[in-house]
C-alpha cells in the first residue's frame, strides 16, 4: 500500500524506501513481484515528471506476454489498477 501511495504522488524517494523493504522481505520471490516494483516504480517516475526514467523500466518487460493483463491482475485488489495499467500502456506506445 505505501508503494501505490507514493506513486501516486509521485514521491520516488519514499517509493525507493519501501521498495528496498519490500525487496528484502521477498528476496526469493518471482519474476512476478519484479513485475509489479517495476510496474509501481513507473508510476512514480512518470507521476514525478521523470518520463523517459519510466520508459525506460517499462521497455525492459517490452518482450514479456500479457503485461496488461498481468498488471491488472496483480493490482486487482486496488482502486488504482487502471491507473497502473493506463500509465503502462501509455509509456510502451512509441512517442
């Protein structure tokens, strides 16, 4: 929850912090939780202003099947999910 609330205000550094808690809390989880730190952390990017840092994360899972799908499923529990999604999409369309 504190990842999504800093992306939302597009608060990286406190992103940053939770994302280091989080990563070491889950150190041997999936490709999954990496899916959705990047998914998160592009939001914060680009809610900050810092679009091309957010292209950039987004255009290493380019070559990955169902993104969208794959978003919306994990944010699903989240008011938020389209947002992600939306901010996604909207970074993976050539400029």
């Amino acid at each position: 929850m504190i990842q999504i609330i800093a992306a939302m205000k597009g608060d990286v550094e406190k992103l940053q912090r939770a994302l280091e808690l989080f990563e070491e809390d889950m150190e041997t989880k999936t490709e999954a939780y990496q899916f959705q730190r990047a998914s998160v952390e592009a939001l914060a990017l680009a809610m900050s202003g810092r679009t091309e840092d957010a292209r950039a994360i987004v255009a290493r899972w380019s070559n990955k099947d169902r993104v969208e799908g794959r978003i919306k499923d994990f944010w699903r529990h989240f008011p938020v999910r389209d947002k992600v999604v939306e901010n996604w999409v909207k970074l993976s369309t050539p400029q």
